[in-house]
C-alpha cells in the first residue's frame, strides 16, 4: 500500500498536468479560430480560379497536348508524392494516420512497379520517412506559419520535378478539416493537372488575350501554388483541431484520476488513523488489566 505522502505527491503531479493540457487546449484553440478565419477566407478564391480554369480548358481550340502541365505520361516509371504533416505532436492520431496513408499509397505504388521520390513538409514527416525512402526536399518548420512563399518553393519543387521528366505523376498528400471532431486524410493528384467538367448554368463568356496555349503556362504554376497552400492550411486547421481535442480529453483524464486518487487517498488516511485509535485503544486496556 502506498503512504499517504506518496499518495499526495502523485495527486499534485496530476494537477499540474492537468494546468498544462488546460493551457494548451486554450492556445489550441485560439490557433484554430485564426486558421480558420484564414481557410475560409480562402476556400472561395480557389474555387473561383477552378471556375476560370475550367472554362479556359472547355475552349474547342485549345490543344492540350501542347501543355505540359496537362500531359498524361505512358507509362508511369515514377511518381512524386508531396507529404504534409505538422511540425509537432501533442494531437492525437493525427499524424500517424497521414504517415499510414502515405505508407499505403507508396506500397500501391510500389506493388505496380513504380518508383516513388517524396517531398516532406513539416517535421512529423521528415522525423518518419527521411532515412526510410529516397527524399528530394525537405521543408521544416514551415507549418508553423503557413505562408505563401513556402507553398511557392515546395510547388516549384514537384513542378520542376514533373517538366524534368523525373516524375510522370505527382500527388499531394495532406489533413483534410471537415469538422472540430472529424480531420480525414486526403490524396488529391497535384500533376498531372486534371479538371473535372460540371454543368453549370451559361455563364458569361470571356475573351482572353494572348489565346489559352500562351495564357495557360504563365496561370497554371499559380494555380499549383493555391493548392500547395490550401493543403498546408487544411493540415495546419486540422492539427489545431485535433490538438485540441486531445487536450481536452486529457484534461478529463487528469480530472477523473484525480477523483479516484482522491477517494483513495481519503479511504487510506482513515484506515491509518482508525489503526491508531485501536491501538491507542489496545493500550489503554492492556494498562487497565
């Protein structure tokens, strides 16, 4: 049985985990509001530069095949993948499922019998990968700000990798935020560059000048660059999110032991003292007899 003392050592310790998951579920959160704001804010621009893609890319007279960035290679010796995860732990599964998704998406591809070079951003995944796979670039502590001039240079990496010919196909790997309880996985093909044609009502139609095959090389690298961001900014809401979750749940955590440490704590001390009181009690009788 444990003394009384160390009994109110571990209780103490607790609590004071207990600030501390506290403290950051409180930072957690302000992080996230602000990212938040940020992604939302966000979300409507690249929406609104797929709808100007789409239809530059629905014009009769243009020639994709003349566009590198569209070009489909045949066959696929090698593919690039661009891995994003966050710089710290502290978050739950968060991590260890981009890593795991990752993992299984190099073995599909290894299993077809194509080579597999990655781009790792954010130190979980260099920590991971960087001695297990061949790596091309690494960019560390870089979520911690999520700028653009970061997503430039890791966009500027796979697309020279891809006009190179060292990579037929590129994919980014990244945090999708659905929700403050739910962050996803998501595997979306960065190169080459693929849109999806939706009905939509008539549209007003735009002239564009110089024609689509000159405009399209000088817009499409933007393009990949609104996507390197808006993945690292989903990743970044994402390990917000989760980190604090994780915080609060081990905040309940330290409360609830504590509670039970408590009521132990308290059964322990009135085993001793009634202990004393039958001794003193045995004493008093033996000294009378």
């Amino acid at each position: 049985m444990p003394s009384l003392r160390d009994l109110r050592k571990k209780i103490d310790a607790i609590r004071k985990i207990g600030q501390i998951t506290k403290a950051m579920n409180m930072v957690a959160s302000a992080k996230l509001r602000s990212l938040q704001g940020r992604l939302e804010g966000f979300r409507p621009y690249r929406q609104k530069f797929e709808e100007v893609l789409s239809q530059l890319l629905s014009s009769p007279s243009l020639n994709k095949g003349r566009i590198p960035y569209l070009k489909v290679r045949e066959p696929i010796k090698k593919v690039g993948l661009i891995l994003i995860t966050a710089d710290r732990g502290l978050c739950g599964a968060f991590n260890s499922n981009l890593i795991r998704e990752a993992e299984q998406l190099i073995k599909k591809f290894q299993g077809e019998g194509k080579g597999v070079e990655l781009i790792l951003v954010g130190r979980k995944g260099i920590s991971y990968f960087r001695k297990k796979l061949p790596v091309r670039e690494v960019f560390g502590d870089v979520m911690s700000r999520v700028l653009m001039q970061d997503a430039r240079r890791i966009s500027r990496s796979a697309i020279t990798a891809f006009l190179e010919g060292e990579w037929d196909e590129v994919y980014i790997i990244y945090g999708c935020f659905i929700n403050l309880i739910r962050q996803v996985p998501k595997v979306e093909r960065f190169l080459p560059l693929a849109f999806e044609m939706k009905e939509t009502k008539p549209q007003a139609s735009y002239m564009y000048e110089p024609d689509e095959e000159e405009l399209l090389p000088q817009i499409l690298p933007q393009y990949l660059n609104t996507l390197v961001f808006s993945a690292m900014l989903e990743t970044a809401v994402s390990e917000q999110a989760a980190r604090m979750t994780a915080m609060d749940n081990a905040n309940r955590a330290c409360s609830d032991m504590v509670k039970q440490l408590t009521l132990y704590y308290n059964k322990v001390r009135q085993a001793s003292i009634t202990k004393e009181l039958m001794d003193i009690v045995g004493g008093a009788e033996a000294i009378k007899g």
